[in-house]
C-alpha cells in the first residue's frame, strides 16, 4: 500500500480457461477425441494414465473430468456475461482442435466446431473482450497419437499449420492474439499432453522428446508467419511454464543447479524469441545423446519468425539443490521442487511467492526485451459453500493481490507487461490432477470430483475482488 500502483491505461485485466478443461461436450458437433478425453479423474489413478496413454486407451474408467467439466459449451454466453460483469478486458481460452479437425488429419475441418467459436468471439465481442486464443492447450486430437506418436512424426508440423490457417482466415478480425502452444516447455515432464508423444517404448526417450520438441519449434515459428501474412494486426505469443529457480544456499553447486533447471525452459524461449537454438544446447544434447533431424529449412523458418511477444504461467518459484540429501520436496506437482522453508503451501502443496513474480518478470524480460503477459497465475484451492450460497475465500484473494502487487512492482521495475489472466476464473477441472475440488475461479461451479452437481454458478468474493481491482486499474490493490 502508500505508493498507488501504475498499471498502463490500457493494460489488459482477465481470466484464463481451456477448451479441454471447461467445454465438456466431448462428443458434441461432431467433434473428436483428444488426448486428455482418455484420462480418467485422479480418484483412479490419473497420473498412471498419462505417463501410460496405451494402457488408459485400453482402460474403461468410471469418470473421465473433460466429458462434461463445466459444459462451458452450452454455458459460455452466462459465463462470458459473468467475466464482463468483472470487467474483463481479455479472455484467455483456447480452441479444441479436435473440434475443427476431429482426427487431424481430416481433408476439411468441422463446420459446427467453428460455428462455435464464432459464437464465443461473437460473445466477446459484445462486450468488448479482446479474445486471447491458445491455438494447442494439451488437447491434439488422440487419433494423431495413435496414428503418428503425435509430435515425434514432423507430419504433424503440417497438420498443425492447416489447422492454423484455418483458424488464422475464420477469426480474422475476430482475434488479434494468439498463443501457439500452451507451456511448451511442459512436454518434457508431459509428454503424452503436451506432444500426444508415448516415450516409453523409445531407446532414448530424450531424443524423442526434443525432436518432438523441435517440430513444434519449427511449426510455431510458421504459424506466427502464416498469422502474420494472414492478419498483419495479429499479435503471436510463445508460452512457458514459468516460474525462477532459486538455489537451495548459496554454494556455488547450487547455484549452478538452479542456472541449469531454468535453462530447460528457457531452451524454448531462446529459440522462439531469439530464433535461434542457444549455444548451451550442443552440450546438453551430447550429453543426452541427442541428434535431432532438421529439414533444410528448419533454421530459416525458426530466424525470421519469432514471436512478438512472450507469455507465461507462473504459480509459484522453484527450489533445486545440488545436494541429494536435501529431500523435502512440494507435492501435488509435476514438476519436481524442494520445499521453500520461506513460503506458505497450499492444500495441494503448491508454494506462495509473490515477490518470485517480480523476480521471473524481470528474468525474462531481461532476457527478451519483449512484451510479457502472464496468462495464468492464481491459487487452487478447496471453497465451501455456505448456506446463503456465498464463498468466502479470503485465501484466494490474499494469493491474487500478493502476486498483483508484485507484478506492479515488475511494471515500476520498467518491465512492458501486456496484461494478466489469472487461471480458471471459473472453476473447471484441474489439468493436473483432474478434479473439479481444486478450484481457482471467481465463479464457483456446482460440479464435484465424480461429475456429480448442478453446474449453476455462484460468485465468490473474490469475483467482487477482483471487479474493483479492474475498475480501479489496480489502484485497489
Ligand atoms: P492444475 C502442472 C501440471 C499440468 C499443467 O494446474 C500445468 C501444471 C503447472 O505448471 O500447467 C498449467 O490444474 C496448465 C493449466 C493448468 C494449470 O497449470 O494441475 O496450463 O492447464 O490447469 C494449473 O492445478
């Protein structure tokens, strides 16, 4: 408090969903199955599921969270309603590919599929929601996993690029930003979601994972052409899973450690933003034994095509040591980080550090000089009803404004920050974990972990919050 925070006039305020995470109608308009459609609740071992995708394929669950979620598909103009009554000035989702190419490798896309974003950019527009689209948020349609191996097959840079353009030429003048893979960095810890990609059977699942990675590289870098020969106000971002590895004490080892566990998300950024693969990257592929195949063109296309802006999640900073007796380690996460004696920990065991924001900003902006966006932050916790029907998660309002006041700090620091969409304004189910009682929205949804509820929605408190900070451009804060 004291000093008034300085947010630009037109700083973007907003929320953030995924198709697979909130639609639901997984079957509906003659859409197809995507990768996380065979993912069973964590209840029956979901985690098992996603590093086994052939076994889940083969696997009859009780109750798989993306079938319904919260039916966003027949709810969103209620939905959209809610987010402009906080004010939104950008939304956050993504298109379900599936949706528009049901097996992706179709001959023509779906026309239902795209009649339903017309209607959700329709939506936004009314009440003047800028629509801030993620083209690939771990949902690739399944028959590409089974048929390629996903990303491990370069066939996918072209399947990927149609679908692109298809996107590019229906919403022009609809959408001006997009994101061309949700936390690309997270294929290496998710391969199956993030590349459709079982590694499993590979004599070296390294090798595999990188020229996966690569073709997903290659084939940002000619979509953020194609948008931009399409569109020239179409706006490209790359994604990473964020958030600053500290060193567990000061001994030279650590520190080290910590420089090395960045750079494996950093790779991305590098090559994305810069254009180019970082110098330290010929050492960790000899390391790995790692030889990647490139198409002739591949550098060219990675040179001239970087993106005009970098965007992230960032829930939380890590911690690594060099010490392998330093074990006490965060759980309920994907990636693996020692515990921070330093920070709060959630019911899920996700660390608070708002001042980390500040300090990953001005990391990646440093690094860069592009404008940032953070497109998920937020805090998934449990909420309870009371019987007036009213949410009182102070919890969640405390982790919001920390993190908000940090990422003022990161603008004063002199870092262009383009807006901030905190994840799942609404309540919709966790992509880790799939289930609906880890809740990060505004809007609470009457959905529990067995797909058992109401589905109505109920504002929070912080759906109040969160109003007056938008309204007072951050000054509430
Ligand atoms: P949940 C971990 C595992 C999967 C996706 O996560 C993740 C992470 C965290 O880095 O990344 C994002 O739902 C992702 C969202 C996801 C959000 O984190 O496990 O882009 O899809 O919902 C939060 O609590």
């Amino acid at each position: 408090k004291g000093e008034k925070m300085k947010f630009p006039d037109n700083f973007l305020w907003g929320g953030a969903t995924a198709a697979n995470q909130c639609e639901g109608a997984y079957l509906t308009d003659g859409k197809g199955l995507s990768l996380v459609d065979i993912l069973p609740a964590k209840a029956e071992k979901r985690n098992e599921a996603l590093f086994n995708p052939e076994q889940a394929l083969k696997t009859k669950y009780q109750y798989y969270p993306s079938h319904q979620s919260i039916d966003f598909y027949h709810h969103f103009r209620e939905d959209i309603k809610l987010f402009a009554e906080m004010g939104f000035k950008v939304y956050r989702m993504s298109i379900s590919w599936p949706r528009i190419f049901p097996n992706g490798d179709d001959e023509s896309p779906n026309e239902q599929g795209l009649k339903f974003y017309d209607q959700v950019f329709a939506e936004c527009r009314k009440y003047k929601i800028e629509p801030l689209v993620t083209i690939n948020h771990f949902d690739a349609p399944l028959a590409l996993f089974k048929k390629y191996n996903g990303w491990a097959n370069r066939k996918l840079v072209d399947l990927y690029l149609k679908y692109c353009e298809v996107l590019f030429k229906r919403y022009k003048g609809q959408v001006k930003y997009w994101l061309t893979f949700n936390e690309i960095n997270m294929i290496l810890h998710i391969p199956f979601l993030g590349g459709g990609l079982d590694v499993r059977n590979s004599e070296n699942p390294e090798q595999l994972k990188y020229q996966a990675a690569h073709h997903q590289l290659v084939a940002s870098a000619r979509a953020t052409k194609l948008a931009h020969e399409i569109d020239s106000e179409n706006q490209v971002g790359c994604m990473l899973a964020a958030g600053q590895t500290y060193p567990y004490t000061c001994n030279p080892k650590d520190v080290w450690a910590a420089l090395t566990a960045d750079r494996e998300g950093y790779f991305f950024i590098d090559v994305q933003s810069r254009g180019y693969y970082p110098s330290y990257s010929r050492k960790i592929f000899k390391e790995k034994n790692i030889e990647l195949q490139w198409a002739a063109t591949d550098q060219q296309d990675l040179l001239e095509n970087t993106v005009d802006f970098i965007s992230f999640s960032y829930y939380s900073s890590r911690l690594t040591s060099a010490d392998p007796s330093v074990m006490e380690k965060t759980a309920g996460n994907i990636f693996a980080s020692l515990k921070n004696p330093y920070l709060k920990t959630s019911s899920w065991g996700w660390q608070t550090d708002g001042l980390g924001l500040r300090t990953t900003m001005n990391q990646i902006y440093d690094r860069y000089q592009k404008p940032l966006f953070v497109v998920e932050n937020g805090l998934g916790e449990k909420d309870e009803v009371t019987p007036e029907k009213e949410i009182h998660d102070q919890y969640r309002i405390d982790y919001l404004a920390e993190n908000l006041r940090e990422l003022g700090n990161a603008i004063e620091d002199g870092v262009d920050c383009l807006g901030y969409t905190s994840w799942g304004c609404i309540d919709l189910v966790s992509a880790g974990s799939g289930e609906m009682s880890k809740r990060y929205g505004y809007i609470y949804v009457d959905r529990d972990d067995q797909g058992k509820g109401s589905l109505r929605r109920l504002k929070k408190d912080s759906f109040k919050w969160y109003q007056k900070v938008i309204a007072t451009n951050g000054q509430f804060l």
